[in-house]
C-alpha cells in the first residue's frame, strides 16, 4: 500500500494513547487520522500530500422576510456552495513531476481551445480523497470532488540565506462532492433541465443554458371618462398593451455554437419585406433588406411570427416577435474568431385572441383606441393609421358610423388591428 503522510512519530503516540486508556486497540473505535489520506485525478495517483484543506459545502438559503413576522425569516432553496481543495506537501522529484506535466497538460487545453465540439481536457474531471484509519488499512472516508478545476499551483519561494523544505501547493474548485444533485458535471447538459427555444416554421434554435432571469410585462392603458364619482366609473380601459418578455445573459459557448445561433437571430429580427402592404398590414416577398418607398410614404413590413418555450408543457409556450437582439462577444481564438457570447433579447407576446376594448362600450375587440380631435374625420384616421385613406369603412363599421365626415371631438374610436379585419 502507498505510505501515507502521517510521522511515525504522531501514529505511535496515537495508538500509545488508546492502549492506555483500554488495554487494546481492538476494543476502540475505529478512529480516521488527518494524515492518512490519498489523493488521484481521475485514477492518476498524485503522489503524497502532508495537508488537504478546504473540504466542506455552504448552503445559501434563500431569506424570505414577510410582513408582520418579525422574530424569524422564511428560508427556501437557494444555491450551494463548495469550497476550494487546497493540497500541500514537500517537493520530491517523482510526484512532483507528475504535477508539472498535469499543469501543462491543462494550460494548453485552457488557453488554445478553440470553442469547437471536442471539450477540452481539463475538464470534467474528478478528484478523489480517501481518508484512512490509524492502521493505514481500512478506508474510513472518501470525498469525489466532481466537475475539478484547477485554479492555482503555487512553488516554494527559493533563497540561499535558509535551507528549509520547498513546499508546492495546488488548489482545485470543483462542482461538490455530494450525491443527488440535480446538476450535471459539464454546465448546460443537466439530465431533466429544461432548455429555451426559439422556433422560425421547420427552423428551430435550442439554448442548452437555462436563463438565470426572465422578466415578463404587461399592462393596460387607460382613459379617465367624465361625469362619474368613483374611480372605477371614470377609468376606462381603451387598450391591453403588448407583453414583453426580457431576457438577459443567455450563454452561447464554441465557435459553430456562437456563429450559427447569433446569425440565425439576427436574420430573424429583421421583418419581411412589405412588397404590398396595404391596409391590412399583410406582407408578400423575402427579408427587408431595402424596401421603397415614394415621397411621403412610411415603409410597412410583417414581422417574423416566433414560437417561444421555456419549460416544456408546464412553462411558457408563446408566439412571439423578436424585437431586439443585443450580442456581447467574450472570448476569441487567436484569428479572432468569436467563440463565447452572452446574448439578451426583447420579445413581444403576439396572443392567439386579440384582448382589446371598444372603450365606450366594451363590445368588440380590436387592437387600438383613437380619441376624436379637432379636424379629425375617418379618411385622415385611416390614412395615418393603415396608410390607406378607403379603408375608412371599416373604422365605420366597427363603431357603427353612417356619416364618416361627422365624427364628433371626443368620441373614442375602436380601430381594428387590421383594416380588412372588419370587412
């Protein structure tokens, strides 16, 4: 068996003790002492250590502080936290080498990867510590610190004014030592984790990092009516406005990773192309790219309908735009190409059921209100809001109007979301 680190020194006067106290060393429990312990990288034996520091978890809880409880907080899940393993021992020529070549082996891969589908070396590799008792025979405790990395390797500080043992040290993080967790060794490929997609028709891009925030919004717009007392008679709801969904720092990792995926994103929020937008909003024809207009015409497009899931059937199933696209590039290969992003996007919920209000009267929906002002007629609101001065019928239409040049100041409008949706 490998000699363990303990003095023979410090076993003798251990086993001295417990005979003294029982006559025998068979009637004693089976003690663990510090300095017999084992250590390997993934079956490689990294020789003899004389400390091995840092073995232990914090659990972070999440502190929920309720109102009108006041002698004690609520704690729910929260993460948990390992501590980095420090080994310690004297120089010697054997074990020593064997860390070296472990070191250059590491920062090859650290610094030359190229983000490409082989992972690197380093990593998913598992450290074990065996802890044994004071006969050095019977293993008493074992730790696999899974997921290792090594973060530091420090030598001895040389100087001819002493002669005292060189020490080296090598620290390691890893990702615990604690069996059922949920969590995988390699980061985005947890066995049940759920992933986010964002799908074009038979396109379809799949995030294996689960976002750490995802922030939705969603209000109305209100009007305040008159003659009333209370507020709920003087508000009126003349519109639901768009859901945005935001979410920020999603992780891309690998050059095919980072280049296919902020591609395709940045294809997808650029709107088709209105070849003949009229005042239905619908669009013919490829992406925009440069779309013509005449003298005092605005461009129309259709934006890309997306499908958006977050957590399978249970989470967030959705149609939706890509409004905005913001790309942080974080690591490169030596030629420059991108190989990590972080990625956040702006989506607007497009829901199956258009929710909107006729604010005078509460009947039918449609997408907008529009409140009558001096010198307004329906040719001139539909001008401005389909661009088609004839689709005034179907603002009529919607509100019941026979005379569209007589449209009193004040009077709210129920606007389609579409001119032809009313026709």
């Amino acid at each position: 068996m490998t000699a363990m680190n303990l003095p023979g020194a410090q076993v003798a006067t251990v086993l001295t003790s417990v005979k003294k106290n029982s006559g025998s060393y068979g009637n004693q429990p089976n003690y663990a002492l510090t300095g017999r312990f084992q250590v390997s990288l993934d079956g490689l034996n990294l020789g003899n250590w004389s400390s091995c520091t840092g073995l232990g978890v914090t659990f972070r809880p999440d502190e929920l502080r309720e109102g009108g409880q006041y002698g004690h907080p609520w704690y729910r899940p929260g993460e948990v936290d390992y501590k980095e393993v420090t080994l310690e021992r004297a120089m010697e020529a054997t074990s020593s080498r064997q860390v070296q070549t472990l070191l250059e082996t590491f920062v090859k891969d650290w610094v030359n990867w190229d983000g490409g589908s082989k992972d690197p070396a380093y990593s998913d590799k598992s450290v074990y510590i065996r802890l044994f008792d004071s006969q050095g025979g019977s293993e008493v405790a074992a730790w696999t610190l899974t997921g290792a990395v090594i973060t530091s390797w420090s030598g001895p500080d040389l100087s001819g004014r002493n002669n005292q043992v060189a020490l080296e040290k090598l620290t390691f993080k890893h990702q615990g030592f604690l069996s059922g967790a949920s969590s995988s060794k390699k980061a985005g490929t947890t066995g049940k984790a759920t992933k986010m997609t964002l799908s074009n028709g038979d396109e379809r891009l799949d995030f294996v990092y689960n976002p750490d925030v995802v922030s939705v919004e969603q209000g109305v717009t209100a009007k305040r009516g008159g003659g009333a007392t209370t507020f709920e008679s003087e508000q009126r709801v003349t519109s639901v406005e768009d859901r945005t969904i935001t979410i920020n720092k999603i992780r891309l990792e690998g050059q095919k990773e980072v280049t296919d995926k902020v591609n395709k994103l940045l294809t997808w929020v650029v709107p088709l192309k209105a070849t003949g937008a009229g005042p239905s909003g619908a669009a013919t024809g490829t992406a925009a790219d440069s779309p013509t207009t005449g003298p005092g015409e605005q461009e129309t497009a259709a934006p890309r309908k997306l499908g958006f899931s977050l957590g399978g059937e249970g989470g967030m199933n959705w149609t939706v735009v890509l409004r905005k696209v913001h790309v942080d590039f974080t690591r490169f290969t030596s030629a420059g190409t991108p190989i990590r992003a972080e990625i956040s996007l702006t989506l607007l919920h497009v829901p199956d059921v258009r929710q909107f209000l006729n604010p005078s009267s509460g009947g039918r929906s449609a997408n907008r209100a529009h409140v009558v002002g001096a010198g307004d007629n329906l040719q001139r609101i539909a001008q401005s809001t389909y661009r088609d001065p004839n689709a005034w019928r179907s603002i009529a239409e919607a509100n019941g109007i026979d005379d569209p040049l007589r449209v009193p100041n004040g009077n709210v409008l129920l606007l389609p979301h579409t001119a032809d949706e009313q026709r």
